[in-house]
C-alpha cells in the first residue's frame, strides 16, 4: 500500500494547493511529509524530513526554498524522498496594483491601475460607501464607476486575481469623495448697512459645511454647518456678489451658487445744529462710511417739506419763531431709491430769564427755592444744582424742593425758563447755599491714662469745621478742640474718671451736634505688692493706692493668682489689700494685681509671688541610737512637695543648740552626743526661704554607759548575790534593771539604784544567767551578763561565779559524786 501524503499549508500565506491533483509515488518508497511553510509572489518555502528533495521546472531545492518564480503563476511541485515521490500545484501570489482615482464628479469617479508584473486572469473591483457594498470582476485595468451620491466617502480596492482564476494577490485601496452638489434656492434677506443675510436649500447628497464668498475690494470666504449665513463688516452703500458652495472632508467643494445685492448708505454722523436764528436753522454733518452721491433734508413744521445737497451742510430758512422743528438729513447712493436711514435733530426759540428766586427753607440733604414766572410763553422751568457734579430735574410750578443733597455742601443753584424741548432753555437765574452738615455718630476713643483720643464718623456729606466738647463735673473740667478731621486728641486729663463727649459738624452757618458719650481714661497701676502675712492656706497682701486716684470713684481692684502648673484664679477688692485663702501649703504663687476703673477698664498689673509656709511633719520620734547619738524620723507633711527640705535642730538639756541640719529625709542621726544625757530635737517643714512650717519638737536621752565587772560575789542554795562597778559617767539619776532567768524563763524583773543586788528564793544547784542594765527615763543601756549555780549543799564556796562558772559546776557535780 503507498503511503499517503500530507500537505500543511498555514492560512496566512495565502498559497492554494490544488485540491485535485493525484499524487504518484515509486513503488518501495518509504514514507515522507510535503509541509509548505510561506509563500510569496516569488518565492515558496517547505518543511522538508532528510533524504527529500524539491523539484519546480528545472529548479531543484534540498533546503524547502523555491525562489526566481514569476508572480501570479502555477506551478507543478515534485517530492523526492528515497525513490518515493509525491506530485501537486502550486500558485504564486500576483503582485499588487498601482491604483489612481480621476474625473470625480457629483455621482461617478474614474478608476484605472498598472498592469501587474507576472500573471493575471482578471481583476477584483470593490466599493463601499454610504452604507452600501459594491463588486466587479473586470479584465482591463480601469472602470468608471457610476449611480454614486455626491458628497460621500467611497473605499475603492482593486485587486489581481492569479492565473489559476482564484488566488488574490495583495488588494490596493484608496478612499475618495464624491463632489458636494450645488446648493439650492439662494436667497437674500435683512440687507442693513454693514451686512446680509443669505439662506439656501440644502443639495442632494451628503454635505459637512458651506463655503461662502463675496467680493467687495476683494473675495472674502467663511464657512458654517447651518444653511444660513449672515455676512458682517461690509461697506454701506457698495455692491457684492455673494457664492455659497457645499463642502466635504477638508477641502472638497461643490460648484458655487452665486447671487449679488447692493448694501444700504449708512447714517450720516454727527448732526448738529451751527446756528439758529427766530427764522432759521443751520445745521452740520459728517459724511458716513460707504458710498454717498447726495443727501436729502427734510424738516417739519406745520407741514413736512424736503430739499437735497451734495454739501454736508444746509441751511433751513422761513421758520416760524418759537415752533419746534424735527430735520432729518439721509444718505443716497447708486440709484434713487436706495437711501440710508434718518438721522434726526430739532430745535426751537428761547424763552427769557426767570424772576425774584429764593431759598424757602433747608435740610441735611434738601433745599426748597421759589420764584417768579418770566414774560413770555413757558412750558416748564429747569433746575440745576452742582455739589460734586452737575444734576439738574424739571417743574411746571413756580417752586422746587431739591432732594438728594449732600449734607453740609455748597450748592450753586440755577433755574431757567425752557419751552417746546427738554434743551430749549432760557437763561440761568442763580443762588448759593449750603445745606445742613450730618449729626457726626460712631464716636469712638482710643484711651490712655491721661488722654482720650476721640475719633468719629461722619454717616455722609461734608463739613466746614468740627468743635469738640469734653468735661467731667465731678472734676469741674471743660475744655474743647477745633478740627477739619475726623479725630482729635485731649492731654492731660486724669486717670480712671469718666468724661463727657459731643461732636459739632459746622458747615456755613448750619451746625448739628452729635449725642452726648462718656468715655473714661485708662487707670494707673496699684503700687507694688506687698504680702505682710503667710500662712500654710493663705497669703496677705496690700499695696498703695495709684498715683492720681485718691479719690476716683467706682474702682475696684483684680487679682489674679496662680500656681506653678495649678489653675489661674481672680477675686476682687475695693480695698488695698485682701486675703487669700484656701491656697495649697507649701506652694509658691504668683500674683497679679490691677486697677478697674470706670467703663470696665484695666491698668497694667503688678506682680509678685511667694510660698505659702508648708505643713509641720508628722509623728515626729526621737529615740537612742547609742551612747553617742539620737535617731530622728517622722512622717511626711501633709501636702507634701518635691522640692521640700527639713531643718533639723538638737539642743542639750540647758537649751543650747548643739547641732543643725538641712536634709530632703525623713530621717537622720544626730552624732557625738554624751550618754545618759537628755536632749530635745525640732524638725521644721522648709519650701523655699520665708517659708517654714511650724516646729515639731521631741525628747530623748541618750543610751547610758553599761554597768562594769559584772560579778557573781556570794552563792548559797538559795541565794546569789551579784556586785558591779559604776560607769565613767555616773549620774544620781541612774538606777540599774536586773533580770534573772532559768532555763530560758525570766524569773526576776526589778531596778535598784544600788551597785549590788541579791536574788533569793533560788533552786538548789540550778544555773542561773543574768542580765544588768544601766537605766535613765526608761532609756536602757547595752546589757551586761553573768551566770551561776547555787549550791546543793550549806557549804559556803568562795568562788566567783563570772570568772568560773563552768569550772564551779564541774567541782559541785564532783563532790556530789
């Protein structure tokens, strides 16, 4: 059986094989694969297994490259591998076209390209385009293409088909558009002096924008999505010719539609009047902007007449006095019928001076005036008034109340007769005035301890002068200022007293006078604080009354007082001094004192701290340490602080001070004392200097020396009698403790003042220890001690117990046995 072969062609390289070919092998051929890899208009790639060969025409190959093949052709493929042989076609891709488009119009463009080099049966031509899908197969290189719609986008692709009638070679594409139609029914609407307006009908097809031109001096385009469009900045009276043309993409337009018009004459400028007499009237003007051939004049009195000039002037002659005229004056250009708008003016005669005016009365902000009526025909009279500008209103009565003013400002006031017209005026009559000033407010005070500077507000207008006004009548004190400013300053007053204010506006011979304020000065600082008293929760202070307030009223003092890390806390007095209690003992505070005067107000403050004395220490105990020196402790104080320090004094019993000491402690010795002897100690609690607690005292003696030679001098079975020596510092007021015991058990407890002691009631022939103290107000000294056997016998023995007790009791427990 011969083996099949496999072909592996991948999608992208666009190779066909040729489904129909037969495949021959040599008999006893092994097996091989036939895999195409790429392909190109010239040349193809295999995969090829060992011992296989490729054969095109007369072109061989033992790597899988085929090259040198001409574009668009096919071709039969051989495969050798070890005597077996495969056979098919292959077709290489034609090459690619150069593609033009031309003659573009409303519905049809013309299509043609190059002819590729290679082969090629036919050509693909396809277009898409306002959402339709177009294809034909052509064997020339060109077509028109037609029944397009104008102003759309058209993707035109054109590609070579192979020879085998179905392999495509690489598509050539170009995108076009359709020319925009012509737009329909141009019109022209609301012509004015400087623009037009133009509207049309959208064209068939697609459009994105219009393009408008026109032509004065030369072609001016703009552009605009709307099928309207208003054309500015044109000259009056000149002739334009106006296209629109529809337009896609960047720059593809349709054909124009055209249309011309003639601009209207533009106003003539600055009409006025040059003279006018009780018969006539001149007037003057400006040529306007644009194109101008004459002017045409027209007035109206009793009937409407008209006249022309080529001038910019004319004069109006055979009117009736005292009428009013209305005269226009228009601009003609290029044909009679095409004139610019009015311009407008009248005019008529004067009237004559008013009679006897005078002011009636006045206000902060109004003046009323009267007068007499002039000869003469009057329609209404004029006012004017000028503050810091002209104004001026109208009546028809004979008097006139002028709002509005500023008070306290001058006002040259004119009335003048006026007829027909608003500025046919008579001449002026005048008078001047001022108006009533403001009352001055807002009074306000910058204080010091002997000055008020006093500032203040006028609400509006002006003034001639202020006059200020103070006094105190406890004081019998006036005194007063004159100032143009808003503020004024009074010296030398006195501190801590309330004074009187008012504020006078002058303004010509008017003046208004504020409402009367009280404002007080500043009170000095008390003296320096002086604290005569401390104890353990409370501080004494005083201080002098301020220099110059002896006998101010209503002054109080503020004192604030504060501990280190504590709170700040205020209590007042009307007084020079005040207590403060309740305080922490031991503390140091700081205290402020200052002056309240009237209206609340404060002088600057003086200040001075100091320590509330501390608690005594507690449970104070003074008791032996030895011969020579005294144990002092206690507990704390009540409150106590960190920085306390205790002062320890030792005093003999004459009273004597015989040792000091500063220490942080709650205890200390106090050395080098004498024994037996009675002292008395005092602790004092210290927190800071001047700051002391009360004395804690106590007594003690000291330990007395202890007995000497301690000796046991006569034993008998029931007795021993003990003897000592007195000490070094024998006083009358020692006495000795002596205590017995046997076996450990105390059986004598008694005191003697003698050096010598005998215990009776003893126990034949037991052993006895005992002990002997030095005694003074119950201060014991160290013991001294001794031991003994009684005899079991009446036989006196004669030896001391202290120097041989334990040879004693071996020689007692011999001759017992």
């Amino acid at each position: 059986m011969k083996p099949l072969l496999r072909f592996s062609v991948p999608l992208w390289t666009l190779l066909v094989f040729s489904a129909s070919t037969r495949a021959q092998c040599i008999s006893n051929c092994s097996t091989g694969t036939f895999n195409i890899i790429s392909t190109t208009t010239t040349n193809v790639t295999f995969e090829l297994k060992p011992n296989c060969s490729l054969t095109v025409g007369n072109i061989a190959s033992g790597n899988g490259l085929i090259t040198g093949l001409t574009p668009g052709a096919v071709y039969q493929i051989v495969l050798n591998c070890s005597h077996c042989c495969n056979v098919s076609q292959i077709t290489t891709k034609p090459e690619t076209v150069s593609l033009t488009v031309t003659n573009i119009t409303t519905s049809s463009m013309f299509v043609n390209w190059t002819e590729p080099v290679g082969m090629s049966s036919f050509y693909k031509v396809q277009w898409t385009g306002g959402g339709r899908n177009f294809s034909v197969n052509v064997s020339a290189t060109f077509y028109s293409i037609t029944n397009l719609t104008a102003g759309v986008q058209y993707e035109i692709t054109v590609t070579a088909v192979a020879g085998d009638g179905y392999t495509e070679g690489q598509s050539a594409t170009v995108t076009k558009y359709t020319k925009p139609a012509v737009v329909k029914e141009l019109t022209l609407t609301n012509v004015t002096t400087t623009s037009v307006t133009i509207n049309w009908t959208k064209p068939d097809g697609s459009v994105d924008w219009y393009i408008i031109r026109w032509n004065g001096g030369q072609p001016v385009p703009s552009r605009t999505n709307e099928t309207f469009f208003t054309i500015q900045g044109l000259t009056p009276g000149t002739q334009y010719n106006i296209t629109v043309a529809a337009a896609v993409n960047q720059a593809i337009e349709g054909d124009n539609s055209s249309t011309s018009t003639f601009i209207k004459p533009a106003v003539v400028k600055n009409l006025i009047f040059t003279g006018f007499t009780t018969t006539s009237v001149s007037v003057n003007w400006t040529k306007p902007d644009g194109g101008v051939d004459w002017y045409i004049i027209q007035w109206n009195g009793t009937q409407q007449v008209s006249s022309r000039t080529n001038e910019t002037s004319f004069t109006i002659p055979g009117l009736t006095p005292g009428t009013p005229y209305i005269i226009t004056v228009a601009a003609a250009a290029v044909q009679q019928s095409n004139e610019g708008d009015n311009s407008y003016i009248s005019t008529f005669t004067k009237p004559a001076v008013v009679k006897n005016l005078i002011f009636t009365g006045f206000t902060t902000t109004s003046v009323s005036v009267n007068w007499t009526k002039p000869d003469g025909g009057v329609d209404w009279y004029i006012i004017q008034w000028n503050g810091t500008q002209q104004v001026s209103s109208r009546t028809n009565e004979t008097s006139f109340t002028i709002p509005g003013l500023t008070p306290g400002t001058q006002y040259i006031i004119s009335v003048a007769a006026a007829a027909v017209n608003q500025s046919n005026e008579g001449d002026n009559s005048y008078i001047s005035t001022f108006t009533r000033p403001e009352k001055p407010g807002t009074i306000s005070v910058t204080q010091g301890t002997n000055t008020l500077s006093i500032s203040w507000i006028l609400p509006r207008g002006n003034i001639s002068y202020y006059q200020v006004n103070i006094s105190n009548e406890n004081l019998v004190f006036t005194n007063s200022s004159q100032t143009v400013a808003t503020t004024t300053n009074f010296t030398y007053l006195k501190p801590g007293r309330f004074y009187n204010i008012t504020v006078t506006a002058f303004a010509g011979n008017f003046w208004n006078t504020s409402d009367q304020v009280s404002f007080a000065t500043v009170p000095k600082p008390p003296g320096s604080i002086i604290l005569s008293r401390q104890s353990n929760s409370s501080l004494q202070l005083q201080w002098a009354t301020p220099d110059e307030m002896s006998r101010a009223p209503d002054i109080i003092y503020s004192i604030t007082y504060q501990a280190v890390g504590g709170p700040s806390q205020n209590t007042t007095s009307t007084q020079n001094n005040t207590l403060l209690s309740l305080l922490d003992s031991g503390t140091n505070y700081t205290v402020t004192v200052k002056t309240i005067g009237p209206g609340n107000l404060s002088s600057t403050v003086v200040q001075n701290s100091s320590f509330t004395l501390p608690n005594p220490v507690r449970n104070l105990i003074v008791s032996p340490e030895s011969t020579t020196s005294l144990n002092v402790n206690w507990l704390n104080p009540l409150g106590v602080k960190s920085y306390y320090r205790y002062l320890v004094d030792t005093y003999n019993d004459t009273g004597g001070l015989i040792y000091s000491t500063n220490i942080t402690d709650n205890s200390t010795s106090v050395l080098n004392l004498n024994p037996g002897t009675n002292y008395s100690v005092t602790v004092r609690t210290k927190a800071a200097e001047g700051s002391e607690s009360t004395v804690e005292k106590a007594f003690s003696y000291t330990m007395p020396e202890p007995v000497a030679n301690l000796t046991v001098e006569t034993v008998t079975m029931t007795s021993i009698m003990l003897t000592w020596s007195r000490q070094n510092d024998y006083k009358p007021s020692y006495s000795y403790l002596v205590i017995a015991r046997q076996n450990g058990s105390e059986i004598k407890n008694d005191s003697t003042k003698n050096e010598t002691y005998t215990l009776y009631n003893l126990t034949p022939g037991e052993l006895y220890t005992f002990s002997v103290f030095t005694v003074i107000a119950g201060v014991k000294s160290t013991e001294e001690n001794a031991q003994s056997y009684t005899t079991i016998t009446s036989v006196a023995v004669g030896v001391s117990v202290p120097v041989f007790p334990i040879l004693f009791s071996v020689l007692i427990g011999f001759i017992i046995y």
